[in-house]
C-alpha cells in the first residue's frame, strides 16, 4: 500500500495573527510557533483494500496545533478588514468561541459572501436552528475568533472541509459530512408542516412555468393596464352591506403570514435600535428592528421590559441600551 502525504496543515514556523487596535485602524504581527507543533501526518491510501493495521490515526489532535493561515482575533471589531481581505476568495474557514472553546468549521466558495451572512443579525435569527447561530446571538460577536484554515481551489473544498471535521471534530456542527448543508439537520414538525403547507399545489425548479424566464417591463405594464381604470371589474361599483358581512366574516379567525405580519408591523410599529457594550469605547449597534416586541424577541425578553429601559436610558444587563430609531 502506497502512502502519500497530504499538506493537511500548512506546517510554517509562522502564522499570521490580526488584532483590533482600534475601532478604525488595524495591525498584524507574526507569532512564531514551534517546528513541533506541525504533525507529521499519513493518510489516504492509493488502493481501497484494508487500512495498514498498523498505521495510526491522526484524528481529533489538539486544536492548539492547528496553524490556519490567518486568525482574526475578535470577529466583531474586525468585520470590515475580514470581508476586505476574504472578498472573492475559496477556503475552509471556522468560528472560534473564545469563551468555551468550541468551534464550528465551514466551507465557502466566497468567503466574503459567506461572512456578510454571519454577521447579519436579521440573518442568523432566521437561521436559529444551527447551533452555531444560536452561540452567535448568545455569547456576541466579539466572544468569537475567525480563521482562515486554508484557501484552496473550489474544487478541493469538500474534501478539505471534510478533512477538518474528521480531525477537529467540531462542537458546533451538527452533521459531519461536507458540501451538505442539509444532512443531520433536525427540524421541528412545526417547520416541517410549513414547508409542506407551502409547497403543496406549487411547481418549484425547473417545474416552474417561469423558472429561467422573466417578465419585462413593458408585459407588467401591459398586465396592470388591463385591470386600470374602467377595465378593473369593481370600477363605479360598491360591495353591498351583506358582501361586506361576508367578507368580515370570512376575516376572523385569519391567520397571517410573518411576512403580512412583518409588513403590518413595519407600517404601525415604532423602529428600535439594540447596541451592545463590545468595549470601554461604548456601545455598538448591532441591529434596528421594526418594533420594540420584535427587538424583545430577539433578546428573548418582554416588549414592555424594551420601552422601560429604552425610556430611563438605562443599560440592560450592563450590556445593552435601547434608542427609538429614525
């Protein structure tokens, strides 16, 4: 059985380290690392009869040995210089709670694209099934590390990707199998009866009468004219007093969609600004939300506790402050 060494880690004296020193300015240094910490590593034989009895796995080593190509230090403070210098580029990249110590590993095609979702709250609220969200919202951004494990050709991400999670086993990842987002991800009945609801009776993909095509500005104004004006059935007429019931009655009970109910609330609500204690500088913002129940769900308190503190001006759990936003 041939043995063929695989460059699994980038074993350089040095990795590069990026601190914040400041809101608006930044600095790097090398830290320099021991030779001994690089592994001498043996995998993936060129046949697929039996594994060498001997030979020994090199799985779940301490991540302290682990030399990324670059690490960014706190993810809060450093979101413009991390989107800057990852725009357009492919790698394995993984968040690092500096508080726990657990990690989550990923893989992205652009891993600018892929941090700008991260550092979406509107994004990773809606996505509060991963685990990895859910530490987001719960320990604070700048509670996390970023790191570039490596930057490799698209080609090459699932098996890299899939390299670092059999060797890191990462706590923050629920299914182990790289390129499916999906695998191991468990849903709740709710969610499924949702999905099901919606995609009863409709065509998706390629199914779709319009899937690849669009509609031009001239036939969506052909469509609206038809139905302006004289054209539109209800035009010069009223519903009658017994329509109107009907109609009412057929309301009630009517359960609206969070989409209608967002829209309703982004109309009738009174905005509100949530910004986080990140440093002895101040306060960051961190999310504006479309009422003050919906930035009370996302902190998982009370609408009433949101305009309390927002009206005294007094910090919330001495890491957050509330303002009405314009």
């Amino acid at each position: 059985t041939e043995t063929i060494s695989v460059p699994a880690l980038k074993c350089s004296n040095q990795v590069m380290y990026i601190y914040p020193k400041s809101r608006f300015s930044f600095y790097s240094y090398k830290l320099s690392l021991a030779n001994s910490y690089c592994l001498n590593l043996r995998a993936y034989s060129t046949d697929s009869g039996p594994k060498d009895s001997n030979s020994k796995s090199n799985s779940h080593f301490n991540k302290d040995q682990l030399i990324p190509a670059v690490v960014y230090e706190d993810a809060f403070a450093m979101q413009k210089v991390i989107l800057k210098d990852n725009k357009g580029r492919t790698g394995i990249y993984m968040l690092t709670n500096k508080l726990t110590g657990n990690i989550y590993v990923g893989q992205s095609a652009d891993l600018r694209k892929r941090f700008l979702n991260y550092f979406n709250l509107s994004y990773i609220t809606r996505r509060n099934e991963l685990i990895i969200s859910r530490a987001l919202i719960k320990y604070g951004y700048s509670n996390f590390s970023i790191s570039i494990l490596e930057y490799c050709e698209k080609s090459e991400l699932d098996t890299r990707e899939q390299y670092y999670l059999d060797t890191l086993n990462p706590e923050y990842n629920v299914q182990k199998v790289a390129g499916d987002s999906s695998l191991g991800l468990i849903r709740s009945q709710e969610t499924k009866d949702k999905i099901s609801k919606a995609l009863k009776g409709v065509y998706t993909g390629s199914k779709a009468y319009w899937f690849g095509r669009t509609m031009s500005e001239e036939t969506k104004k052909l469509m609206s004219s038809k139905r302006s004006g004289e054209l539109n059935p209800l035009f010069g007429k009223s519903h009658s007093e017994e329509t109107k019931e009907l109609i009412r009655q057929k309301s009630l009970g009517r359960k609206f969609s969070d989409e209608s109910k967002l829209l309703k609330s982004t109309k009738l609500g009174n905005p509100v600004n949530i910004y986080e204690k990140c440093s002895s500088e101040g306060f960051e913002l961190i999310g504006s939300f479309v009422s003050a129940r919906r930035a009370g769900l996302f902190l998982g308190i009370s609408k009433s506790t949101v305009i309390r503190y927002m009206n005294s001006g007094a910090v919330f759990k001495d890491r957050y402050k509330f303002s009405a936003a314009s």
